[in-house]
C-alpha cells in the first residue's frame, strides 16, 4: 500500500433488529394506520428497511384524544418531580441504547455514523436530561409562579435531524405537562419508531407520547385538528406559512422552526485554519441538510483567495461513501427529490454565472449523493446566495468592510444563524449586535447545546427552543390565584 | 563555507520579511502577522483526527510506518555505555521473533554517548541524533551551545536536536532565538561540506499557547531549522496532538510559500500504537502525503516501539503476547 488509504473500517447493523412493518403508536398501543403504508428506505443503498403506516384523519384524531385524555387524567395532575422522573429515564435508556439509535438513524437517514454516533443521539440524551431537570423547578423559570402546559401539543418534525428533533420537541413539551401528538418525517420515520420502544421501556403512561407516521396529510391533519393546543413545527418556510395561515384566527399557539441561509464571515484577522474547519463544518455536516448551515461564506476580499485555496484542500481530504463506515465524512443525501433539488439549484448557479468546484471524488452506484461542492464569485443577486440549498453547497461571497458584511450576511429573507471569524473581541460584540441571526457564532460554528436558546429572525420562524426560553413555548404564563 | 550559510539565510530571511536588516521588530511584526490559533478550533480538530478508526491493512501498515519513524531515545543521567549498546542493538533488531520488523530511524542519546551508538550501529544505516546546545534547558551561553554541537558532529552524529532558547523567545527577543539557530545549523557543517540534519527543540510545554508553538514553528524554519520539534521530554506537556497539528500546517504553508519541505517531530508523552496513528492520521490529513516518511517525520519515543511491536505481533498472530514477549533493552533502572 504506496499511501494511507483507511481500510474499510463498518459499524455492525446487527446491534438493530427492524421489523418489516410498523404500525401507529397510540395511548401506548401499537395500532394499525387507516391510510396507504409506504416504505422507507435507506437513502445510501436505495434498499426498503421497512413499510410504515400512513395515518389519516382518523388516526390522527385518535391520538389526539389518546393525548387529552393522558393529559387530563395523569399527565397534568403528576407533580413536576414525577415527570422529571420519567425523562431522566428516557434519556438514561437512550444512553443505554446509544449505539442501536445511532446505526438505525445512519439507516434511515442517510448521514454518517461518526455524526449519529457522536452528535445525535449524545444531543438528543442531554436534551432530555436538561429539560428532566426543569420538570420540579419551572416557577422558578421565570415565567410567572404558576406557568401552566397548553394541553395536547402537535408536533412535527424533519428528517434531517430525526431522533434529535424529535427530543427538541418531546422533551420540553413533557417536562412543562403537555401531553405530545408527534409525526415524524415521512422518509425518516424509524428513530422515533424506536423511541415508542423507549417510551415502553420507561413505563411512562400510556397516551402521553403518540406517534403518527404519514407525509403532508398527516401533518395537516394534525394542524387542522380542534383538539390540539398548540403546533410546533420544524421544517421548509414554505410548509411553516401554510400551517401559519392555517392556524390563523384558531386559539392555537405555534413555535416554527424554518429555514436559513447563513452566513460565516470571515474578517482577515480570523483564525484561519480553524475558520477553514468551522466552515467547512459549517456546511458539510449532514450533508448540508442543516437548517442553520452556513451555507454562504464572506470572506473580506484580501484574503478571499487564500480562503478559497484553503477550503478546496480541506475539501479534498472529506470522505464521501458508505455512512456506516466509521471513518465516513459525508454521506448520502436523504432523498431522491432533495438530490434533485440540489443539482437543480447547483446547476442555476453555473448558469447564473459562479463559478463551480468539486472535488471529484467517485460516487457510489446506488443511492444519492452530491459531492461536496464550492462556488466562487458568487453575488449576492445569485439565487444560490439567496435560497436555501439545504445540501453540501457552499457560496463564496467576499466584502470590503464590517458594515458592508453585516448588510450582506442580513440580506436574505432568512435569519436562522451567523458566524464571526475574528481575533477581535469588541469586533465579535459589535456583529453580533448587528446580525439579524437568532444564533450567532463567534469562532466556531454548529455548536448546539440544551441550554441554549435556539430559533430563528424573519422567515425562519419564530419561538425559541432550548434553555429557559425554549419552555415558554409550552406553558402559559400564569400567576397563582 | 560557513560564513556563506549565515549569510544565505540571512538574505533569505530579509527578502522574507522584506526588511533591509534583521530586528527583534521585524521579526515580530512577521512573526504577529501570522494568523492565530484558536485554542478550541484547534483542540476540536485534534480531537476529530483521533476517531479515524484505523484497522486491518491499513493499521498493519501505519505500525511498520510508526517504527521506521522512532527517534529510539535515552536521555537519562543514568546512561551508561552499556545501555546505549543495548539500545543500538535494540534498533538493529527491534524484534527478534521477526526480522520482517522495521527498524527506527535513528537512536537519539546525549553528546558523549554519540561514538558508543555509532559504533553498535556502524553502516546499518540508522541514524545517530544527539541532543546538543545545554540540553534540555539551553541555558548556556552561545559559546558552550556550539561546542556542545560540534563535538556531537564530530563524534559522528548525523543529526543533532538543539533547544531554543525558550527564555529570550518569551521576552520577545526573538533576534536571539533566531541567531542561535542560525549559528547552530552551521556548527552541525561537517569538515568535507556535509552537515548534520538539525531539528530545533522548541519545548512547547513551556511556550503554552498555540499562538507561541506557531510562531516558534516559523522562526526556526526561517532560520533554517530540518526539523521543527515540540519537547525535550522533560517538561510536561511534552508532544499533544493539538501542538503537532498547529506544526503541521506551519510546515503546510511554508511548504506552500517557499517550496521546501520541513520535517515535524512531535517527542515525548507518544507511548502507545493508537497515539502514535492518530499522529500520522494528522500527518495525513493536514501536511499531506509526502510528509509520511521518516525523512520528514519522526517519533521522539522510548517505549512506544514496545508497544508498536506488541500491536504488529498481535496482527500476525492474532493475539496478544506480553510485555516478556517483547525484547527490551531499555528497562527503567529505576
């Protein structure tokens, strides 16, 4: 062997056992969908792992009263220490069950097993262990001396992230006393699958977690649904304003997690090998399939081509291909339609006129992938610098000047996340005051934490998720009578 | 002959800096001028090179890589000739269940034990490294530094790992540090116009921040410096992953900038297989290919051969032996 070529080095599928067909899970009961059920399939082989049910409106209405009558008759009268309880047990058995979690959503999902391994399911653990903590303690969040949960919460979640959004939502929604209708995304359904597993494996009491699989019928279904409190919604903007209008003039409440296009700026006197990496980080974790992704870079024009030459040597190091392999840096993209739209929108910006780079690396036969990609001379006209991607597409944008960053990076319709490469603290301040980002990164880039708030500015929604402002979204403040 | 060298790096080193002479201001407004490092980014991307999972050929591979790099080293007031014999030997034959075992690069030992392990090692071609210049703390004066130097050269060292002195780059005079590499690189000149290879110590333990490892990278490859080295051994931290890569992409982008190559050795605290891949996994990746060769990059080690010999045994046969199974001829008298 002349080089250092990494054998094969493939985490082991037998840690997880899939059924050939799933059912809905319903006041704590496997029960069969009225709808069509519809296969999902491992996006990096294209091979069926399993036939999921499809939920009407039937079923949906089932759950919801499956949730409310959980809500009314145990889940609102358990003191918050009870509940606590229950969390830290979920969150211990999904510790307990790490690896089972991790190879099942590299599966599912497509994204390497390095990322679910290390990232996801540690993430989604600690989400519930933070909020199992709040359960006893929430009048002393803050949010008057008597915050009360909404009722029954309609939750629905993405693919990109399956197991890890679906704590984001369950996790604080159970911690303040609401009781949960959550669906899955349609070509990532089996995380939360397992978790019904999990739910089982913790005891906890029969409705308070329902799960209904199903594409935009059951999402719609759910948000139409009278008896549901409030939605919480992550996913495309354009879905967000559909249940935004939706909703309209009901009494429902609603947190939307939406899209981004974000921006890394990168002022001369940054630290450049690690921006390199923050960028590159940035934008090729997950595939890109990130709603905060920093998909566009500003680099300050007298060091955009040294960025540039940088980034394409790092990029020549990522290791594209099967998402079990351990030592795999991208992997497939999640579906056959998010594929096409990343070459459509790829292929716009070579018309548009940025110039397109890869690294050329060989693409697997089946399943979808897309080569991380960079374009250069990119303008801020360029509909790549405008519309989110959501794949391993990165635009290089360069600026003369901070005030001249600041209205570039602001200037989309999103406000998702930024990111501020400088050695300069007072620097650092002043961005962050001036990026309209609702997360803004200084130095580093994707980091994500339980107790840090997270949420976006403009079209990409609205309510926070984490920390203690992320529990405003599931009580109503209230003060003791 | 020696004159021409200081004076070829001194001009190289003005056309550089672009300064019409060398000054402590000079040099740190070049030396400040490089990017920082930040001290998470960087840890972050340690850490991120240390999950490579390295396994079956590759892993077989990377060991018999990792021997061929070992800088085999006794530095100990306690050597004796008997232990550098036994060490040399060691370095011929580094496992004598298995004469497929590659041997190290070279043996490092102090100034005065330099024609024992010459002669134990004779034309084998493994190399003889000996510190010189007041090692480990370089405090001594010029003078002293170079004699220390060249009667290792002359005792047939073929390289030579000198210490900076950590004390002036610190207060900033970095003019000095500079100087004394320059005129160590020319004490390592061998009468017939050969010199020795020379690896400048930097003792990264003491410099702390990344900030200062990089700098120091850069000043001892401007003052010609074969090698940029982290530690002595005898400071902890000595050679973290962290460290290694911010030398790495220091040699990267000199590379870049001027088109040679300088060598990386990270020395002291590499003790097992699994540390040492890691190590080549950031060669790897972040300095490229054609630093994955001992030409370019060595092991400062005593008992990391062990284990390297221990890991190739097991993979051979497909379990584990022990430590009575593996020859040493360096045990700790203690």
């Amino acid at each position: 062997m002349p080089t250092f070529e990494y054998a094969p080095a493939p985490e082991s599928r037998a840690v997880v056992d899939i059924p050939d067909s799933y059912r809905l899970w319903i006041g704590g009961e496997w029960v069969e969908g009225r709808g069509t059920p519809f296969p999902t399939i491992n996006p990096a082989t294209e091979e069926t792992l399993s036939t999921v049910a499809e939920a009407t409106a039937e079923d949906v209405d089932a759950a919801v009263r499956a949730a409310r009558t959980a809500y009314t008759r145990i889940w609102s009268r358990m003191s918050g220490t009870d509940r606590g309880k229950y969390l830290f047990r979920i969150a211990r058995i999904m510790q307990e069950r790490a690896r089972e979690l991790a190879v099942l959503e590299t599966l599912d999902n497509g994204k390497p097993i390095k990322e679910t391994r290390d990232f996801d399911v540690p993430t989604a653990a600690a989400h519930f262990f933070y909020h199992a903590g709040w359960a006893d303690k929430l009048e002393y969040a803050g949010l008057g001396s008597s915050p009360r949960p909404h009722g029954v919460v309609g939750q629905i979640i993405p693919w990109n992230f399956p197991l890890l959004m679906l704590a984001w939502k369950i996790a604080p929604a159970l911690a303040c006393g609401n009781t949960v209708v959550l669906k899955p995304a349609e070509t990532t359904p089996l995380a939360a699958l397992l978790f019904a597993d999990i739910c089982q494996q913790a005891d906890l009491p029969p409705g308070v977690v329902n799960l209904v699989t199903g594409a935009g019928a059951t999402g719609q279904a759910i948000v139409d649904h009278p008896g549901i409190d409030k939605i919480a919604f992550t996913g495309s903007t354009a879905v967000g304003k559909m249940i935004a209008r939706s909703i309209a003039g009901s009494d429902k409440h609603a947190t939307l997690e939406l899209g981004g296009k974000a921006a890394n700026v990168v002022f001369d006197d940054a630290p450049l090998d690690q921006a390199i990496e923050g960028i590159v980080g940035g934008i090729f974790f997950n595939q890109g399939q990130v709603c905060c992704a920093g998909s566009r870079v500003l680099a300050q024009e007298n060091i955009v081509d040294d960025v540039v030459d940088r980034l394409k040597r790092r990029l020549e190091t990522l290791r594209l291909g099967d998402p079990l392999d351990k030592n795999t840096d991208v992997g497939a993209i999640n579906s056959e339609r998010q594929l096409a739209r990343i070459t459509e929108l790829s292929a716009v910006g070579e018309a548009e006129g940025a110039v397109r780079w890869d690294t050329g690396c060989p693409l697997p036969k089946n399943g979808f992938w897309f080569r991380p990609t960079l374009f250069t001379e990119v303008s801020q006209s360029h509909r790549i610098a405008q519309e989110e991607i959501f794949g391993p597409v990165l635009s290089v944008l360069t600026f003369r000047t901070p005030g001249e960053a600041v209205a570039k990076a602001n200037n989309t319709p999103y406000g998702l996340s930024a990111g501020v490469w400088t050695e300069k603290g007072s620097r650092i301040l002043w961005m962050a005051d001036q990026l309209k980002a609702g997360v803004v990164w200084a130095n580093t880039f994707n980091q994500f934490d339980p107790t840090s708030p997270f949420g976006g500015y403009k079209e990409s929604g609205y309510g926070r998720e984490g920390g203690r402002h992320g529990l405003a979204a599931y009580v109503r403040k209230g003060t003791q009578q | 002959m020696s004159t021409s060298t200081t004076t070829d790096s001194a001009a190289r080193a003005r056309d550089l800096l672009g300064v019409s002479g060398l000054t402590n201001r000079a040099l740190a407004a070049w030396l400040h001028g490089l990017p920082g490092v930040d001290q998470v980014g960087c840890e972050a991307r340690a850490a991120g090179l240390k999950t490579r999972s390295i396994k079956t050929d590759s892993k077989r591979w990377a060991i018999d890589l990792a021997i061929s790099m070992i800088d085999l080293t006794t530095l100990e007031g306690a050597d004796t000739p008997g232990k550098v014999r036994g060490l040399a030997t060691r370095a011929l034959v580094p496992d004598p269940s298995d004469p497929s075992t590659p041997s190290p690069a070279a043996v490092c030992v102090y100034g005065d034990m330099v024609a024992v392990a010459k002669e134990t090692l004779g034309e084998s071609g493994i190399g003889v490294a000996a510190v010189a210049t007041a090692f480990p703390s370089g405090r001594a004066s010029l003078e002293v530094k170079l004699a220390d130097t060249r009667e290792a050269v002359a005792a047939g060292a073929d390289e030579i790992d000198m210490v900076i002195d950590r004390g002036a780059f610190l207060a900033g005079d970095y003019l000095t540090v500079y100087d004394q590499i320059v005129a160590v690189k020319d004490a390592c000149t061998r009468a017939d116009g050969s010199a020795a290879r020379l690896k400048v110590i930097m003792e990264t333990g003491e410099l702390v921040t990344y900030d200062n490892v990089r700098r120091a990278s850069w000043l001892s490859m401007l003052a010609g410096g074969d090698f940029i080295k982290t530690s002595t051994g005898k400071i902890s931290p000595a050679a973290t992953l962290p460290v290694t890569v911010v030398m790495l992409e220091a040699v990267r982008d000199w590379h870049a900038l001027i088109g040679e190559m300088v060598g990386v050795k990270p020395a002291g605290g590499i003790r097992t297989s699994k540390d040492a891949i890691s190590f080549l996994v950031a060669v790897h990746e972040i300095a490229g290919e054609d630093w994955l060769d001992n030409t370019w990059f060595r092991f400062g080690a005593s008992s990391l051969l062990n284990d390297l010999i221990l890991q190739r045994q097991r993979m051979s046969l497909g379990v584990y032996s022990g430590a009575d199974y593996i020859a040493d001829d360096a045990p700790s008298a203690y």
